[in-house]
C-alpha cells in the first residue's frame, strides 16, 4: 500500500504535514502535478489543493516536463532538481516524472483558496499607511530645513 507524507503550504505562509496511507492515500494515487484536488483528501475540507511537487523513496524530485510515473536520466539546464553554477551550464540528473505512483513518499500541495475564518482575520487586521518615497523625501528635506534655520538663529543670537 501507498504511504504519503503531504505537505500543505497555506496561503499566510504556514505549513504543515500529513501523513496518509492505505485507503486515504489512494485517491493521490495517478494525479499529474498541476492537478487540483480536493483539501478532504487530507482533511481540510474547505479548500482546494494544487499539486505543486514531490520526491520518491530514494529522494530524487518530481518534475512537470517529465511525463509518466517513470524515472529518468535528463540532460537538464535549470529548474527543478539542478541549479547551475556558471551560465548556460548543462548536466544529466536523475529526476521522477509528473506522475503520483506508490513509488512517491512526499507530495507537495499548496492551498488555493482562504477559508472564512482566514478572511475574516485579514479583515480585522488594520492596514499601516505606507509612505511614498516622495512624500518621505520631502518631509525629510523639510526637516533639514528647519534644523539649518534653527542653527542659524541660534548663531545670530550669540553675541
């Protein structure tokens, strides 16, 4: 039987593991990356999931361009599973295909949607006006003008 660890990244940038296996994790079982699928799988019942990665028993990465459930040896530039050194450099890695089998141990979903409780706590939050640059700039060189008149006025004063 099939066991999975499932990473879910939540949209305020927090994550979290579950593990599935036997029956849960069968419905992950011949899902593409770049699927949608629904959060119930893993018990988050109102979102939606997309299938963003994931790597095999012996820790070699998912890859979109890569179709079927096989893995292969790629003569690859730059992307997932290899970060060149110098421009342009190419080298054969060994990567897993966009397809979930049994082979697979990791997936990693992300949330697509917020829930309202989620909605609801981003709405409270009240929003800190931002400066503009020019605004600060010219606050900033009014002050430098207040300084240089205080300046010379104390100056004048001194006999």
């Amino acid at each position: 039987m099939a066991k999975f660890k499932v990473i879910v990244s939540e949209t305020d940038g927090k994550s979290k593991v579950v593990e599935l296996d036997g029956a849960r994790a069968t419905p992950l079982i011949g899902k593409k990356l770049g699927e949608t699928i629904d959060g119930s799988i893993v018990g988050m019942t109102t979102k939606k999931l997309l299938i963003t990665g994931g790597s095999d028993k012996d820790g070699f990465p998912m890859r979109q361009d890569v179709h079927g459930g096989v893995r292969v040896h790629v003569v690859i530039s730059k992307s997932v599973g290899f970060h060149p050194k110098r421009e342009g450099e190419r080298q054969r890695k060994t990567l897993r295909g966009n397809v979930i089998t049994e082979d697979i141990v990791q997936v990693n979903v992300k949330a697509l949607e917020r829930t309202e409780k989620e909605k609801a706590k981003k709405a409270e939050k009240p929003k800190k006006p931002r400066k503009l640059k020019k605004q600060a700039v010219e606050q900033k060189a009014a002050e430098e003008t207040k300084s240089e008149e205080t300046t010379e006025a104390e100056e004048a004063k001194t006999p």
